[in-house]
C-alpha cells in the first residue's frame, strides 16, 4: 500500500466513526427527552430520573465530542484583514 492509500483509508474510517457518532448522539438525545418526560407523567421517580438522564447527558456529550462537535480551532488566513473597531476610521489595521 502506498502513503496516499493509507491516508484515503484512515479518512475514511474517521468520517465513519463520525457518522456513527452522531447518529448514536441523537439516540442519546432523544433518551434523554423521554427520561424528561416519564419524570413529568411520574413513571419514574425523581432520584432515578435524574441518574438516568445524568448518564444519558454523559453519553450523549461524549459521542459529540468523539464526533468532532467541540473543536475549537481557529482558522484563520495569512492574508485576512481585521477592521480596527476603536478608530472607527474605516482603515484596516495594517
């Protein structure tokens, strides 16, 4: 295998894994709502709502960020141009 093929095969296992990632989030989601609900009708009691809808939150927030939802890296262009907003002079900040 070459370098490029590697490459092309580990992208494509990563967008799977995102993929799954956020459709599992959903499901997590959506458990959480229904643990919200049955609290609200009173099927379930108070304390073991609350523990289930803890561990669901935990699950749902660690499949987000296994699918990438929490990068915050900036991106930011050698050439980019930010207006200076004390001046208000209308001038870039060059």
């Amino acid at each position: 295998m070459t370098r490029q093929e590697v490459r092309r095969r580990k992208r494509k296992i990563r967008r799977v894994i995102k993929n799954v990632s956020c459709i599992l989030s959903i499901f997590a989601f959506l458990g959480m709502l229904g643990t919200a609900g049955s609290i609200e009708l009173d099927l379930v009691p108070l304390g073991q709502g609350a523990i289930r809808m803890f561990g669901f939150l935990l699950i749902w927030v660690g499949l987000l960020s296994l699918g990438g939802a929490f990068n915050y890296q900036e991106r930011r262009n050698q050439n980019e141009v930010h207006s200076d907003t004390v001046t208000g002079s209308g001038r870039t900040g060059r």
